[in-house]
C-alpha cells in the first residue's frame, strides 16, 4: 500500500481520484495549498499544475524529494511549468479511469518514495 499526495482544487474531481486511489488498496491524502512541510511520508503525487497553489506545492516537494513520483492530471495541454516538475505521466482531461489506475500503480511501483 501506498501513500498518494492529492493536489487538486475542484472538490468533485478530488473526490474521484480519492475514490480511484482508494480503490486501488492506497491511502489517499488532500491538500489545496501549503508547502507540505508538516506531510507525512508520500510515494506519489497526483496534481492539478493549472492551479497555482497545487503547482507550488508540486516544486516544492520536487525540490526537496527530487525521485518523488508525480502524476499531473490537467484539462489543459502540457505546459512548460508542468512538465519542469519531470512527470512520470501527464493525463489531458478527460481521461478514462483504466489510464489513471495505470499510472498511479506504476508510481507506486516506482523503487524511490519521498521520507
């Protein structure tokens, strides 16, 4: 089981990626804004990088746990300061369930895990 960051403003689309990663055997954690200095231990990120707070808070844990897997999840096209934060995927919304479930197993899977 793993743990997986949520960083996604609107509380509908939260709350199906809650769903999907819980759904998967993971714990899921929330959160819309800060530096995630008082986290516990993640082993993924799933971020929305169109919203400031949650791209912020994406560079921040970027910075400090360089081999962190993060998942962007977006309904807008790539953009530079996504894919600064070196993705493991980015997925355009709308995309299907199965394609999310895809990604989020092999960030865990991943060997490196932010402590």
């Amino acid at each position: 089981m793993g743990r997986i960051l949520i960083a996604e403003p609107h509380a509908d689309v939260r709350s199906l990626f809650e769903f999907v990663v819980e759904r998967l055997g993971h714990e899921s954690l929330c959160v819309t804004r800060g530096d995630g200095s008082d986290l516990p231990p993640i082993d993924a990120m799933l971020v929305e990088p169109a919203a400031p707070a949650a791209l912020e808070l994406a560079r921040s844990l970027r910075a400090r746990f360089p081999e962190l897997a993060i998942v962007c999840a977006s309904i807008f096209p790539a953009e530079p300061a996504a894919l600064e934060l070196g993705p493991l995927a980015y997925l355009e919304k709308p995309f299907g369930l199965s394609e999310l479930e895809y990604v989020l197993r092999l960030a865990i899977e991943r060997p490196a895990a932010a402590a």
